[in-house]
C-alpha cells in the first residue's frame, strides 16, 4: 500500500511538471540588432506572456542579406524558421520562391484569424500584395525617407528656423545661404538611390520601369533614364560643384556629418529620427520630402522601405497557429502604436496611427507624424505603389554605381543614368529567365 502511495505521488509530481499540452516554439530569424533588436524582442516577451500555447523564438542572423541568405540554405536542408524578416526590395525574389512561402491572407485565414488589408495603410498593402490585392507578408518595421535640418545654423545664415524647404528651389536657396555663412555643406543625402531615383519618381508619379514599376509582371524594363529624372540629377552634379550638395556616400553615411553640424539639411530615413534627436547637438526642424513644383500633379506620395515578416512552408502545422496569432497580436493598435513611438518606424495600420495622435505623441514629438502624412498624402498610384523588380539588390547597386561617376564628374547625369538602366535591365532579363513559371 505504502509503494502504490509513492507511486502515486510520483505520478502527480509529473503530472504537475509536465503540462498535458507542451508550449509551441516559433522560430523568427531577423535583422536587427542594437536598441531595434531589443525593442524587437520586447514584442516577442511580450506575446509570449499573453497567452500560455506558444513561444516565439526571435534570433538575429545579422543584416537583411544574411539573414535572407541564412533562411534559403535552412530551408534547403528542411532547417527553416517559420518566420524571416526580409527587406522591402527582395519582394520579388520572395514572390518567386513560390514553393517555399506561405502567404500571410492564406495563413490567417487557413487559421481563422481576423486579418484585413484595410486596416493598414494603403501606401504599406499596396507594396506587399499581389495583383488581386492579397497580401503576401506581414507589414512589420516601415519607413519612408523625410527632411531635416538644423535650425541653429538657419538661424545663423538668416533663415526662418520654423519653415522647412518644401520644394528643391527652396531647397537650393536655403543651401547657398547655409554655405554662404560658412557651413561646409548645404545639404546631404543617404541611400541614393531609394532617394534620389526610387522615392523622387513615386513623389513626381514618375514610373521606374514598365509594368506598373515590376507589379505587373517579370517582363518589367526600367525607364527611369527620362527627361525629369536626368535634370534632377544633373541639378545635384551642378550643386556638388560648390557643396550646395555634398555627396556622402551609400547607406546611411551621411547620418552622422548632419549630427555633427557639417550639413544644414539632410534628407534620409524616418527611422533615424530618435536616433538624429538622441545624437544632435542642436535643435532639428523637420519637414517632407522636396518636389519640383513645375511637376503637374506633385507632390505625390513617399513609398518605404524597411521590412516584413514573411512566413516559410514545411513547418509543423501547431506552428502556423501560433504565427497567425502572433500576426494578430501584432496588428494590435496599442501594440503597433508602441513600436512606431519606441522606434521611429511608420505606424502600419491606421487605427495605431489615431491611437497615437489622441495619446498626444505628435503634439509632444514635433515631426514624428510628418513621415505618415507623407506617405498618405495622395492615393498610390502605378508609379507610387513601390517597386517590385527581380534582383533589385543589384539593380540599385548599379544604380549608385552610376550615380557616383556623375557626382564625381566622370560621367554626365544623362551618361549615367542611360547605363545605370542598361545594366538594370541586363539583370531583369536574368531574373526573368530564372523564374520562367511566375
């Protein structure tokens, strides 16, 4: 009697250690590191403490190109998370790995959780959908490219520190007056083509390429070597000349010569925003991005960049229930509101960019909303959807490859621009004939 006692207890005991139902891993491989990552896996901790089925696992893999690379070779040899973050411009490579992803509206609605492209902003479901307006991945970290400037020195070379320059007239004026009073550089910009070919165009409603700039089809070839785009950059080649406009390289290297005052303006990502605030010396003024007001119908609408959740097949089927809820739990207003406060990326759903306003962020966080604004100013039209071109990694290399050669005067803009598409096109056709079945 007294064995079948301890038998007993021994049972209970395990019973007790051992829940009848185990918790669900999910594994998220993603690309951000620092204060991002930590924000990153806060959402995670705090999914996870919200219900007692599933653990999302975050694990950085280093940049956006690694953490892609990284995901293609697991899933090759069946060792894939169920959830990667991918960077905007690989959209189409991943549309083409048709066998190996699991459309976001497929997925949540095989798991019966609520899920509507409305509820995001138009400029965000447009980049990520396909023809029929089906989302294929979860909008998660978005971001669009706005204006700064240092009001100290406006102030010092007589201009009005509360007025942002909205057009590029306005843009060069303030410029050679800001170099007039000594500062060693009017204006700089990061990530060159997003920037200057990317985002110029879908603010003018200038097409990149044919086919609806690549939503229409892989048969998509660039024409962004026009008339408006040649003068713009013919304009900033001329300005380099007196560092009107200083050239500062690509990526974000040209972020810390504005902290540090050499450079009165600076155009470049809403998401460094805290990060310029945190690390500036002096007050920021904010404003939209610049248009050419001889341009019928500008300005049109900024499109992002940043990144989204995409979610890879072949995992267990208990998985997908808890990515669909995590999806949901992402799609939370105040959840959505906190990420876009704590991080500087874009709202993605209206109702998180409401919530914010009624909380009083924007009144408390001058320019903070100006990169939704932005975004939403006009309704997206072909050319201001995004861009959706195979192998676009490369295409925008070769892009600032050419760029480069104009600002440094070994090529003129119109030279360079005509190759830049030349070799564009080159590796669309490669693409396309990579991916015969889409």
């Amino acid at each position: 009697m007294r064995a079948l006692l301890q038998i007993t207890a021994c049972l209970a005991a395990i019973g007790f250690a051992f829940p009848a139902h185990a918790v669900t891993e999910v594994h998220w491989w993603h690309a951000m590191s620092g204060q991002l990552g930590k924000n990153l896996e806060k959402l995670a901790a705090d999914f996870n403490a919200s219900q007692k089925e599933f653990r999302i696992v975050p694990t950085y893999k280093g940049n956006y190109t690694a953490t892609v690379t990284a995901s293609i070779f697991a899933f090759r040899s069946r060792n894939q998370p169920a959830i990667v973050q991918v960077n905007e411009i690989a959209t189409a490579t991943m549309m083409a790995a048709r066998g190996a992803i699991y459309p976001v509206y497929e997925l949540m609605r095989d798991q019966s959780e609520e899920f509507s492209p409305d509820a995001y902003l138009p400029a965000v479901t447009g980049y990520y959908s396909d023809v029929a307006g089906n989302m294929l991945s979860f909008p998660f970290n978005a971001s669009t490219p706005i204006l700064y400037y240092n009001k100290g020195l406006f102030s010092a070379a007589g201009l009005d520190p509360a007025v942002a320059p909205k057009t590029w007239p306005e843009v060069e004026a303030a410029a050679q007056k800001l170099r007039a009073s000594g500062v060693p550089c009017g204006f700089t910009t990061s990530w060159p083509s997003w920037i200057h070919v990317e985002n110029f165009s879908a603010f003018h409603n200038a097409p990149i390429a044919t086919s609806s700039n690549g939503f229409s089809g892989l048969d998509a070839e660039l024409t962004f070597n026009n008339a408006l785009l040649v003068r713009h950059i013919g304009k900033l080649v001329k300005w380099q000349a007196s560092k009107v406009y200083d050239y500062s390289g690509r990526g974000a290297s040209a972020e810390p010569r504005f902290q540090r005052g050499e450079c009165g303006i600076f155009i470049g990502s809403s998401a460094t925003r805290a990060d310029i605030k945190a690390n500036s010396k002096f007050e920021v003024g904010y404003g939209m991005l610049p248009y050419w007001p001889d341009v019928a119908g500008a300005p049109q609408n900024s499109i992002i960049g940043g990144a989204t959740l995409w979610v890879l097949r072949n995992r267990p089927r208990a998985e997908y229930a808890g990515v669909a809820r995590f999806f949901a739990f992402l799609s939370r207003p105040e959840v959505q509101a906190a990420w876009h406060q704590n991080t500087g990326y874009l709202p993605v759903t209206r109702a998180a960019f409401e919530l914010t306003r009624s909380q009083g962020y924007y009144d408390r966080n001058p320019g903070a909303a100006i990169a939704a604004e932005q975004i939403t100013l006009k309704s997206p039209t072909n050319n201001s959807r995004g861009v959706r071109l195979g192998s676009f990694v490369l295409v925008r290399d070769a892009i600032e490859d050419e760029l480069e050669l104009a600002f440094a005067g070994k090529k003129s803009a119109k030279a360079a621009l005509d190759a830049a598409v030349e070799r564009g096109n080159r590796l669309l056709r490669q693409f396309e004939r990579a991916n015969p079945d889409r």
